[in-house]
C-alpha cells in the first residue's frame, strides 16, 4: 500500500472507502495524511454519486475495499470506476481484493487499475508470511511501481516467495471450503438468540447481497456478528471461550481465527468513527479455516453458552 501511495505527488488528494481495514485507515490518516502531504477523505462508497461529489481538482486516486474488513460491506465496483472515469479518466482506482482473491472477484475486469492482496492472508494461506502484491495491466504503472518497490525496499525475500508460491497451489480448493464453512456459521449465528446482526455477503438478507452475487463468483471465508448485549466483556469473554477458533487478528489461514476489532485490528480507529461505521463493541469478526464446519458451529454454540 505504502509504495502506491508514494507514487502520488505532495498535495494529492485520495479518496478512501470509509469502512477500510484499520491499518489502512491508520495508514491513510495518520502517516499518508500527516507526513507524505496527502489529503485523505474517507467516504461512504455504497452510492457513487457520492464519490463523485467527493471528487477535488486534485484527487488523483481512489481506495475501495470490497468486501470492506470487518463490515463486509460491498462496493459496486464497475459503477465506481465507470463513474469515475467519466469524469476524470486519469483518476488511479485501487480495489483490495483480500477478502475475495482471485477465485471470487477479479476488480481488472471490472474497471479497476491497481488491485492490491495482502499475500500474508488466503494466497498464503498458512499464516507463515508477511508479504503484499499489487497487481496492474499497465505497463507505465507497473514501471512506476517496480522503480519505488525497489527504491524504498519493499521487496520480499525468496523464502517467503517460496512460501506464497506453495500456498497459491491449495488456493482453489481451500476457497471453496472457506465458503461452505462460512456459511454454516453465518446460517447458524443467524438463528441463535444471543446474536443481534449477522454480517456474510453470501446472505440473501444482506443489503448488498445483489451487488455480491453480480460481480463475485463466490462469497469467501470472512463473517462478521453482533451480540444482543452491545457489551465488550461478553465479547472479550466469547472470543476468549473458544477452543478451535484461535483468538487472533490475522484471517485467511487454514486454522480459524476470531476476533474483536474495538480491541484490535481496529483499535485505531476513533471510537466516534467505529461507531458510526456500526463497528460496536460486541462487534466480533471471524474467519472461517477448513476444519469441519461442524465442528466450528459447535466451538461457537458452547462459547455463546459462556455468557
């Protein structure tokens, strides 16, 4: 992320989904916009019209993360860059494509410039390697890339290469996994009584549900729930109960792992922008590994029971 924002000049202006990572938002607010001379506007993507009314003279690049971490709220992006592009044609758009990898959204053939994964996440796939790629069809801004990758030093070692390599080998089968795990513990935190909202793209409830299903071929391994009681104790206690979801911030892996992102992965964030993003503090995020599902509804059945 750091080397694509460097490829923009000082006094640039980015516009970035509101709903983004916390290290991205951290990122973006804190680092791009304090240190790089970059202005930053985070911004609700779910209309484009009002991406467009956030367009500035100077806008030079677009941020969108879809589906967003931890919400999983979808962005359309064909009508985002379409819209975009309409109007300002040199505007840059940037879609992180973690959630969904290759096997379920490719953002390239949707209009997008740059797509970005964080490798650490389902390419690898085994929670062994730190690494992120950013993917182009354009020579020029490939150039550009490759020439700031090497000049401030992102550049990964061999092992891990080796390491994401192996990893992309297993990739289309542990998607399909991810998935039906998902869903079985999306279906079953929907109908338990201790949990308020359900949050899974693969949900005909979901909002953007339609949004999903038209522009991705399968709807990935991430879920994310509320509980009844807005408490972070009953949270921190829930996740702490678990015996095979692994409490930790990381997601993507062959082993599940769940989280609370008032506490942690969005720590960062204020907690007045949380809460208008609707991140509370019973806000838990999972990402579902390839065990058997039943065995994972069964770990959250006895963790709900702890509280």
């Amino acid at each position: 992320m750091a080397t694509i924002i460097y490829s923009l000049s000082a006094g640039s202006h980015v516009i970035s989904i509101n709903d983004v990572y916390g290290g991205t938002n951290r990122f973006l607010n804190q680092v791009a916009g304090k240190d790089a001379g970059i202005s930053v506007s985070m911004v609700d993507m779910t209309r484009v019209d009002t991406v467009l009314a956030a367009l500035r003279p100077e806008t030079r690049l677009i941020w969108i993360e879809s589906p967003t971490n931890p919400t999983l709220t979808i962005t359309d992006i064909r009508g985002i860059t379409q819209a975009v592009k309409a109007v300002r044609p040199e505007i840059v758009v940037v879609v992180d494509n973690t959630f969904m990898t290759p096997i379920n959204q490719r953002p390239l053939m949707l209009g997008a410039d740059i797509v970005v994964h964080s490798v650490t996440k389902y390419l690898n796939g085994h929670c062994d390697v730190v690494m992120g790629v950013a993917v182009v069809n354009d020579e020029a801004l490939w150039k550009r890339l490759k020439f700031l990758q090497n000049a401030i030093g992102a550049v990964p070692s061999p092992f891990d290469c080796w390491l994401a390599m192996r990893g992309l080998k297993t990739l289309a089968v542990r998607m399909k996994q991810h998935e039906l795990n998902a869903r079985a513990v999306a279906e079953f935190l929907l109908a338990h009584p201790k949990v308020d909202k359900v949050f899974y793209p693969g949900l005909p409830c979901h909002p953007t549900h339609h949004i999903a299903a038209k522009q991705q071929s399968g709807f990935g391994g991430m879920i994310s729930f509320t509980l009844c009681s807005d408490s972070l104790e009953q949270a921190v206690k829930l996740t702490q109960s678990c015996k095979l979801f692994t409490l930790a911030e990381s997601l993507g892996g062959v082993e599940s792992l769940i989280e609370v992102p008032a506490l942690m992965t969005h720590a960062s964030v204020p907690p007045e922008q949380r809460a208008l993003l609707g991140i509370s503090d019973s806000f838990i995020r999972a990402s579902c590994g390839i065990e058997d599902p039943q065995d994972l509804i069964n770990d959250l059945s006895q963790a709900l029971m702890q509280i």
